[in-house]
C-alpha cells in the first residue's frame, strides 16, 4: 500500500512542479496542485484503509481492560461493590 502512496505523490509532485515551469502556472497554483490532488488524497486514504486496524486495536485495548479488572476483583460476580449483610439488622417497633 505505501508503494501506491508513494507513487502517487511522486506524480502529484511532478503536477505541481510542471505547473510552475509553465509560462502560464504559478508556484502558488503549483503548490496547491500538490495539496489538492498529492497529500489530501492520500491522507484521505490512509485514514480510510487503517480502520479496521484501529478498530481491532480499540477492541483489543477494551478486552485487555476488562480482563485486567475482572482478574483485580476479588467478588466471585466480579463487582465493585462490597458485600452486604447476611442478616438485616432487627430494631424494635416504637
């Protein structure tokens, strides 16, 4: 995939620098022409095709995390609350 990235900025490249060798092109226009059709593209790309490695990365993470706290807790159901009473206090009616 990087050698298509890289190709396609090299070509973007050579837009923008034939652009300002030409009578008419400004470095401006040059510029922009390789923002426009170069780097904007691809980061566009890049951002797009890594999803799905950022999603498993974030699913991973989230699975490390609950692996972690379910290991620290030492309730049997794995909750955070401390255990109640087994008996509920008796008081006397007024």
């Amino acid at each position: 995939m990087y050698l298509v990235v890289t190709a396609w900025l090299y070509v973007a490249l050579m837009m923008g620098v034939a652009e300002a060798n030409h009578p008419n092109g400004t470095l401006l226009g040059a510029v922009f022409t390789f923002l426009l059709y170069g780097v904007g593209p691809v980061a566009l790309l890049i951002y797009l095709m890594g999803r799905p490695a950022r999603r498993a990365a974030r699913r991973a993470r989230e699975a490390a995390a609950a692996a972690a706290t379910a290991a620290a807790s030492d309730e049997p159901d794995g909750g955070g609350q401390p255990p109640a009473d087994a008996v509920a206090p008796v008081r006397k009616e007024p």
